[in-house]
C-alpha cells in the first residue's frame, strides 16, 4: 500500500470525525443570525475546548485498553480548588493555576497507582475514586461559589489579537507539547503497545507498569486543565455530580466518535478533540433550529446513538467470523 | 461431606466471606454508636431499602457476568416506574392490574434493543447501553413534558414495596428473595446459566462449542432492563409517584454492590451469594454514614475507599508475566 493511502486509513477515524464537525459547524454557522464574527467562536470554542480536553485526558487511558471514569470528577474537582486558590494578584493566581494541575496529576497517579500495582480493573477503581475526588471537591466548596483571578480568566475566556479565541490558543499548545512529544515517546508507544497486546509488549520489553501510570497521570492533567478553564469561564466553582457524570460520559463517547477503539491500541487524542466538537456543534444545531426544548433530549440521544452506531460498519467488513468476538 | 466441599456447593468462597465479614464489623462498629443497629426493627427496614438495590443488582449481575455492563440502568428504572404508573391514564381501570407488568415490559423491551446492538452490531456495551440511557432520558423527558409527572403509583405497587404482610417481614424483601431465586436457578440448573458463565470466560470459545451467543446475551440483558425496570415500579410504590431521575442514584451502587460480591468484572465469574452480600453491605454502609450524620463529602470519600480497600483485600488481578 502506498505511502498516503496508509496514513489515510490509519487516520480514518480521525478524518472522519473532522469531516463530520466541518459539515455541522457550517451548517451550524450559516443558519446562525451573527454569523462567524469572534464572539461566536469565542462561545462556541469556549465552550466545545472543555469538553476536548476531557475527552483527550479520556483517550489516553482508554489507548492502554483501560477506561478513567473519573476524568469528570478530577474536572469538578479542579474547577472547586481554582475557585478558592486561584485569587489575588496575578503571580498568586498563576501559582494557583499550577497548584490545580499539580492536584490533578496526583489524582491521575493516584489512579494509575491503584491500577498497576493494586492491580485492580481500571473501571472500578475509577468509579471509586471518581466518588473519593467528587468528595474532596463537595468538601472544598459545599455550596455553589468562590472567586477567581480575573484577568488571567478574561485572558483565557476571551481572544488573542481580537480574532482568535484564547481557548483555541491553549487546545492547541496543549497538543503541541503534551500530545504530539507524548505520542512519540517511549511512554506513549508503550500506551499503544500495552492496549494491543499487554502480553506482548511486555515480552518486548516495554516499560508496561511506566507507561499505564503515565496514561492516567497525563489524564489527570489535562482533566484539571479542564476544570481550571471552566472556572475562567464561569467565575466560580460548584461540586455537582450532574456536571461530573455529564463530563465523564460525554467524554466516551467524543473518544468513539474520534476513531478511538475502546477495546485499545488505535485511536489518537485529536480525533477525541474533534469527537468533542462534534458533540458540541449537535447541542447548538440544536439551539439555532428552535427544536421544541422538550424534544431536545431525546434528539440528542439518538444522535449519539447513531453516532456511535457507525461503529458496526466494522461488522460489514470482518470476512472470519471469530473476528467478531475481539 | 466436609466443610470445604459444603462451602463450595453453596458459593462461599474468600471475597464472600470478607463480605460478609464486613457486615458484620460494620454493624459492631455502628452498635457501639447506637445499640439501635442491632435492632430486628433496624435491620428489617435497611434490607427493605436494600430489596430494590438488590433487584437492580441482580439484573446488573447476569449481565457482568457476560463480561458487559449495562449502564441504561438509571432511565430504564425512571421507564419502569413512569411506564406503570401511566397505564392507569391510558386504558383506564384494566392498568391497575396490567400496570405491574407493562412497567417490566417496557424494561424488558429496553434490554432486548441493548442486547441487539451488543450482540449484532458487536458494539461495546458501555458505550451503546450509554447512548440507550441518553435515548430513554428523552424519552421520559418527552412523556412527563419536563414536569414530575402527577401519575400515582398503584395499591398494588404500594401493597409489594411498602407492606409487611407476613410476620413484619417487608414484602419488598419475599420480592427480592423470588428474584433472587430465579437468577440462582438459572445460573445453577438451567443450560442458559452455564452458557452466561461460558461467553463471560471467552466468548468466542463459546461460539464455536455450538452456543447460540447472540441470544444468550439478548437475554441476559433483556433481564438486566426487566429487573431495572421492575425495581423502579416498586421504587414509585415505595415513594407513591415516579419522578424524573429516579433511578440515578442506583447505577454505582448495582455495580459495585456485584463487584464486592466477588463477580469478576470482566465476566466469567461471581455467584449470587456474593451479590446479596455486596447489596447488603452498601446498603448498610450507606444507612450508617447518613445516621452519623455524616456531611456527603465525607460520605462519598469513605464509600470510594471502602470500595477500593475492599476489592485490594481480595479482588486483585494476576501479575503480567509470560
């Protein structure tokens, strides 16, 4: 097979989620009143890189061929602590900032510790943490409030040069130094090889136990990442469960829909980007056609169902039928 | 027959007993807070909570033990109840006695969809039962026109899930106990059960031993979707009404109460003597920490880590090796 026609299939998945949300923004876009002005990119990246990030802190471990249900609560969790910390001068607020992050790679270690050498399954263990850090995020902030820094959130919160959504700005560097070096080192080949064949990759030598920790260590990460913009978007913190689970599942499903194989091995963090933008352009589709308010649910529940459903194509494909049951 | 041999044939095998050994320290622990908790009274009314936990995990087992999860079980609970509580305004006076059933069916109905697209489309269960709950939550949305609905649970349902009838023994709990039986029955007599424990372990293996797979797994989860549904219609009758999410406080609780008990979560192992220990003791874990009035915070942080602290004691996996 030729040089292109390989990165092309091996890039399916992704493509055709850029393909998916570049049909639905344009169409979101052209039945929009404003039109593509900078305060509605603002909004709808603002918005849609929340979810991103989740779903790239998703996709990680979900390459090892695990699952982190807990990425929603890290995301509650970072939003409650930068809505106490991240106040005063801008130095503190940066410090804080950092404060959020550190928490969130401890509770992504956490994880991976509990995973690796407790040796337990990725998806209870998760479910349980994920109980434990929405705890600490009710702890830290009972009630819906707090305060945050607000210059550095109306930085983050507003555009670059005047046209350029901030947002955007930080998705990208964040793919550009943690996904794109993370990809290619030993860590991330080792997260491709574990989730293909553990057996395997350690029989090669991979760092295996390195490389799962990493996976949910970076997942952390980029949760809290998560949590620390939404803060800048909404001033304030609030430990809901409903935000979390929202978060969580939401993120699966962007990870599906950006090509990932749940079942590990395949898949990349910038097809779950646009699996997220994609989730986001249906909610406004949504908002600019005036759909009944009650029907809208239930419209975005099939949505997603069909979406992910596209997944069976591979049944069409599978020509021994023992394939099937991998 | 000696005692190891006995306790095999009954499924009392380590993460059983830690669990149950675990209900025990716990209620000690609470009954030096409260001599209360080693009431009859008390401990009655926490199994009559724990029935509807119970019925939920039960469906939520068999379909574990496939080595998939079910997670439609919040709305499939919120379908059951809204679904029976609603014939009575359909067909009239002929719902009071059809309602029951309809609510089962319509749970049923649910399972069977979810088992199609596991079993044909070979989609991952999490992520199709996921959007099926997205899908039944619009629906519900659309039937209650975004209000809790006005619609009263029956006197039947209020008769299973809120009376004492025989010796002040809760009826909810003789409810549990029949469906309990019937997973034992299957799991322990029934070709099917050996089939689900099969598939569990490798289903392909099972595929090429002759075992039509696709329907056991539309079953399992067909039942999955029944017993949800069956323990919101007498969650309804337990609070008179159905109401809008109703059913979401239950899903974490089913899984981990089946992953307590011992069933591998990646299918192919578990009993269901483990599953009622494992509902026990979230149930009861659940009980004291809000009679302590402990804050949610500290709730949620000591159920995360009594689930993790438990299944470190027992539930670990192998080593990778060659």
């Amino acid at each position: 097979m030729s040089d292109w026609r390989y990165h092309i299939s091996h890039n399916l998945g992704t493509l055709t989620a850029v393909g998916l949300f570049a049909v639905m923004f344009t169409i979101y876009i052209s039945n929009h009143e404003a039109g593509l002005t900078p305060a509605v990119a603002t909004t709808a990246a603002n918005k849609a890189v929340l979810l991103a990030l989740v779903a790239m802190a998703q996709t990680i471990p979900v390459l090892t061929r695990g699952l982190d249900l807990s990425v929603g609560s890290v995301f509650v969790l970072a939003n409650c602590l930068a809505s106490a910390i991240v106040v005063g001068t801008i130095g503190q607020g940066l410090l804080g900032c950092v404060a959020v992050l550190l928490l969130g790679i401890v509770c992504g270690f956490v994880n991976g510790a509990i995973v690796v050498w407790g040796r337990l399954q990725p998806i209870i263990t998760t479910l349980a943490t994920g109980a434990i850090f929405y705890g600490i995020a009710l702890w830290i902030r009972p009630t819906p409030g707090g305060d945050v820094q607000y210059d550095i959130a109306d930085f983050v919160a507003g555009q670059l040069f005047g046209v350029v959504p901030t947002a955007l700005v930080v998705l990208l560097l964040v793919v550009l130094l943690v996904w794109i070096p993370y990809r290619s080192s030993p860590l991330g080949r080792g997260a491709y090889a574990v989730g293909s064949n553990e057996q395997a990759a350690y029989m090669s030598g991979v760092p295996v136990e390195k490389a799962k920790i990493a996976a949910y260590t970076l997942a952390g990460f980029l949760a809290s990442l998560g949590g620390l913009i939404l803060t800048f978007n909404t001033y304030s913190g609030e430990a809901s469960a409903a935000i979390g689970g929202t978060y969580t599942l939401n993120s699966i499903a962007a990870v599906v829909i950006g090509g990932t194989s749940l079942f590990g091995g395949w898949g990349s963090a910038i097809g779950s980007i646009f699996g997220a933008f994609v989730l986001r352009t249906i909610e406004d589709l949504l908002f600019v056609f005036d759909l009944p308010p009650l029907w809208q649910p239930l419209f975005q529940g099939v949505v997603l169902l069909v979406a992910i459903s596209l997944g069976a194509i591979r049944v069409f494909r599978i020509r021994n039928r023992l394939e099937l049951f991998t | 027959m000696n005692v190891a041999a006995a306790t095999q044939k009954i499924g009392l095998d380590v993460p059983v007993m830690v669990a149950f050994g675990c209900i025990i320290v716990i209620l000690l622990a609470g009954s030096l807070y409260s001599p209360e908790f080693l009431s009859l009274d008390y401990l009655l009314q926490q199994l009559q909570v724990g029935a509807f936990l119970g019925i939920i995990a039960s469906g939520a087992m068999m379909v574990i033990l496939l080595g998939h999860i079910d997670l439609s079980i919040p709305w499939t609970v919120t379908l059951g109840a809204m679904m029976a509580t609603a014939l009575g305004g359909w067909i009239g006076p002929a719902g009071v006695w059809l309602a029951i059933p309809f609510g089962v069916l319509c749970g049923a109905f649910i399972g069977v969809l979810n088992g199609l697209g596991v079993a044909y489309l070979r989609l991952p269960s999490m992520i199709f039962t996921l959007g099926m709950n997205a899908v039944v939550q619009g629906l519900m949305v659309l039937h209650t026109g975004g209000f809790a609905p006005q619609d009263h649970a029956t006197d039947a349902m209020h008769f299973l899930a809120v009376k004492r009838s025989i010796l002040g023994i809760p009826n909810a709990l003789f409810v549990w106990l029949f469906v309990g039986l019937i997973v034992i029955f299957l799991l322990r007599r029934t070709a099917f059960g050996r089939a689900v424990y099969a598939i569990g372990n490798r289903e392909s293996v099972a595929y090429l031993s002759g075992i039509n797979t696709n329907a056991v797994l539309i079953g399992c989860f067909a039942f999955c979707g029944a017993c949800a549904a069956f323990a919101g219609v007498l969650l309804a009758g337990y609070s008179t009404k159905a109401y809008q999410a109703m059913g979401d406080p239950y899903l974490l609780p089913a899984i981990a109460a089946v992953v307590l008990g011992g069933t591998n979560i990646l299918g192919g192992r578990g009993n269901y003597l483990g599953t009622i220990a494992g509902v026990i003791l979230i149930t009861l874990l659940q009980s004291i920490l809000s009679v302590m009035q402990m804050p949610e915070a500290g709730r949620q942080v000591i159920y995360g880590s009594v689930i993790i602290g438990m299944l470190l004691l027992y539930g670990r996996g192998a080593r990778t090796r060659s």
